[in-house]
C-alpha cells in the first residue's frame, strides 16, 4: 500500500469513527492551543473538565492574559506538570505584546513560542490553519512504527525525526487537519499500547508489525532511569483558625505552589530526630508537635514522594510568629477560606480536606 492510500484509509475510518470532543468542532487556534497544553501527558477523559473549566474562566486568550499565576495554578490543580501552566499564561502574553494578539499561522513561528514544540506547533498549525505538518505525539510514534515494523528506540530523535518524516510524506495535503486527528484518534482507541485492537483497524493488512505479531515487541523504548525517591517531613503550624504554609521557589517541582513548611530528608522523621534549627527552636520554647495520620505515598513521573505530617500548634499569646516566622518570610499564615483558593500539590490539598475537618 502506498503512501496516499494509507492517508485514504486513514482519513475514511476517522470520519466513521471518531470521538466528539468539544475542541475537534472549532478552528479557532486559542481553543486548539489549549487543548493542546492540557492534554499533555494527560488522558482525554481527565483533561476535558479541565479544558471545559479553563474556558468558563478565560474564553479567549484576552483574557488569561489578564490572569493572575495564581490562579491559573489553581485552575490547574490536579493536572501535574506545573510548567506547562506557566508557559501557558507565558505564551499567552507573548503572542499578546508580540503577535498583537493573534497566532502566528505557521509551524515554524508557533515553535519559537514557550511551551510549544513540534508536536504542539504542528497541531496547532493543521488544525487551526490546515498547514500540512504532520503532528507527532506518543500515538503517532506508535501507530507508525508499528505500520512501518520499525524497532528502533521510540524515545532516540533520530528514531522520532524518521517517522516525523514518513508522516509528511503520508500526510493529506488537502486534509491535513483530518490526517493528524485520524492518527491520534486510531493511537487512542485502536493502535493500544498493550492489547491493540488489530481485527479492527484499517491498516491491519497493510501493518508490518500485524504481519510478523511484533505487536508486542513495537515500539520499543529504551529503559527510563528509576524514580527518585524523596522523604518529606511537613510541618503545619498552626495558630487557632489559621495555619502557615509557603509558596514554593523556582528549581523544584511544584513550583509556585503552596505547601508545608518542610524538612526533607533521606527518611521519613521521629519527633526525636529533627534537627532543623527552625524546629527546634520552637520545640525548646515548650510548643509541641504531634504526628498527624498516616505517612503517604504520592508517585510523580519521575519521583516518589513518601510524606509524614506532623502539627504544631502556637499558645494564643505567643509571640513566636513574630519573632521567629518572620525570619521565614515565605511562611504566611491563612485562614481556611484563603488556603482553598491557593493552588497547592494533590498531596497537600488531599491531606487539607480530611485536616480541615479538625478545625
């Protein structure tokens, strides 16, 4: 089978078959964008109250160029990979003072914008402009590889550059958009990672991998380095109604979100085993701390984070927060109607909900 029948065969099972999901009815390149960004990494299903919430809140890229971080971050919550949420609002207010507020059409333009690489740019660009660039995510590797039998390493650029470069000579020039939304849509509901739905695909007679069973064994990828593991010990202060937590710096994960104030070790602390001065010191001031709950395990991409709460509660007439919090200045504390509108790690937001119901 040649290349234009591929896209043939491709382009008419989509129309057959595909899923009605809101971003797939519009050309308008902010909502394409942003169902982009949101999907990342992230499942259909989980991202589309996400992407419905996102537009209730910001219709049009006027508008999150007015947004606050924060609140984008709270927005976002839940979604992980913080990064793509700032580049978010980063890229809105690039194409705001650079673009006067409109997209640029091309692929080539959309990759110099942050957060937008060349899967996104070329997305973007077919979907919104019928530029035809073929739009190589995670399905698309697979799907093509498996067509092609090629057993390379999926995860090498030069494994990634070749198959980018058999779907441009695939892609439909005058049905680009269509073209990339059949491969991802036959990556998603037919071309599994595990389990392929082979008797129902399309391409089956025309699948290299279908014909020698490499079903299993296409794509490879190369091993992952093991998940680091991380032990943090948090500290709620608490005084009466309100309790301190700290906006987390650059070069970390969760970065610009709220949590604890924490002590990170290479296990999991006894009340016994602090050393942080900033502990201690308050330990010797006669305030106590109890351990809160169970410890928790909470699994990020490439981390585990094993987690133990403690509380520490300040005497009302204290003057502790002033003496020594204030030494911390990105300790802060809030009322509990201030905290459930800050953007905070799942971790931390699951432990307030069963928390809060102490006060």
């Amino acid at each position: 089978m040649n290349h234009p029948d591929l896209s043939t065969a491709l382009i008419t099972w989509y129309s057959q078959n595909k899923r009605n999901l809101p971003w797939r009815e519009t050309k308008d390149p902010y909502r394409i964008w942003l169902s982009e960004i949101i999907l990342q990494q992230t499942r259909v299903n989980q991202g589309l109250p996400y992407y419905l919430n996102f537009l209730k809140k910001y219709p049009n890229l006027e508008s999150l160029v007015c947004a606050d971080e924060k609140e984008v971050l709270r927005l976002w919550q839940g979604l992980g990979y913080y990064s793509r949420a700032r580049n978010l609002l980063a890229c809105a207010r690039v194409i705001k003072t650079q673009y006067n507020g409109k997209f640029p059409s091309a692929s080539e333009a959309l990759l110099k914008l942050p957060g937008i690489g060349p899967y996104t740019a070329a997305a973007i660009a077919s979907f919104a402009f019928n530029e035809p660039v073929a739009a190589i995510d995670g399905n698309g590797l697979r799907v093509f590889s498996r067509i092609f039998g090629i057993r390379d390493d999926i995860r090498a650029i030069s494994t990634i550059n070749t198959i980018r470069a058999l779907a441009n000579e695939m892609i439909s020039k005058s049905l680009p958009n269509i073209f990339n939304q059949a491969v991802m849509e036959i990556g998603a509901t037919v071309c599994l990672p595990a389990n392929p739905e082979c008797m129902d695909c399309p391409l089956q007679n025309r699948c290299i991998s279908f014909a020698n069973s490499w079903q299993k064994e296409i794509p490879y990828k190369s091993k992952v380095k093991k998940p680091r593991d991380r032990y943090f010990n948090y500290i709620i202060i608490r005084d009466r109604q309100k309790i301190s937590l700290n906006k987390r710096k650059t070069g970390d994960i969760w970065q610009g979100l709220f949590d604890f104030y924490l002590i990170e070790k290479t296990k999991l602390l006894d009340p016994d085993e602090f050393e942080d001065p900033f502990l201690v010191d308050l330990l010797q001031r006669g305030i106590s701390i109890c351990k809160i709950g169970n410890d928790h395990k909470h699994i990020l991409s490439h981390q585990r984070i094993y987690s133990r709460f403690y509380e520490l509660s300040l005497n009302p007439d204290t003057a502790l927060k002033r003496i020594t919090l204030s030494k911390r200045n990105a300790l802060r504390f809030y009322s509990i109607e201030e905290i459930v509108n800050l953007p905070k790690p799942v971790l931390v937001d699951n432990f307030l909900k069963s928390y809060f119901k102490s006060f």
